[in-house]
C-alpha cells in the first residue's frame, strides 16, 4: 500500500458543492432519515406499500382466463 505524506496531502484539493446545493442534500437526507427512523410517518407507508404490492401480485395471480370447454 503507497503511503501519502502530509506534505502532499496539503497539497490535495478537495471539493466542495456549493452551499445551496449542500442544503439539498441534507433535505434529501434528513426526509430519508425521517421515513427509516420516525414510526409515525416511515412504517406505516411502508406497511402501505407492501399491502399494495400484495394486492397487485394477488390479482395477477388470480385474475386468469378460463379453458374453454
């Protein structure tokens, strides 16, 4: 493994988006933590769309055309 030295770390230019975009991102990050971790609002949409994605697979399973006779 290649070693840096702190020297050239220094030298290293990392960047940084601009601070709107910043706040962007933390909104987006901060609604995703709220649905993972708030069980007011994250559980039950999730138990919601389970139950939709139950019914869908339900019908398609259940819906099929008759043989005829």
């Amino acid at each position: 493994m290649k070693s840096v030295s702190m020297r050239e770390m220094r030298k290293l230019k990392i960047p940084v988006p601009p601070l709107d975009e910043q706040a962007r991102i933390v909104a987006i990050l901060d609604r995703f933590d709220a649905l993972c971790n708030d069980l007011t609002s994250g559980l039950p949409a999730e138990i919601e769309a389970r139950r939709r994605q139950y019914e869908y697979y339900r019908d398609k399973l259940l819906n099929f055309k008759e043989l005829g006779a």
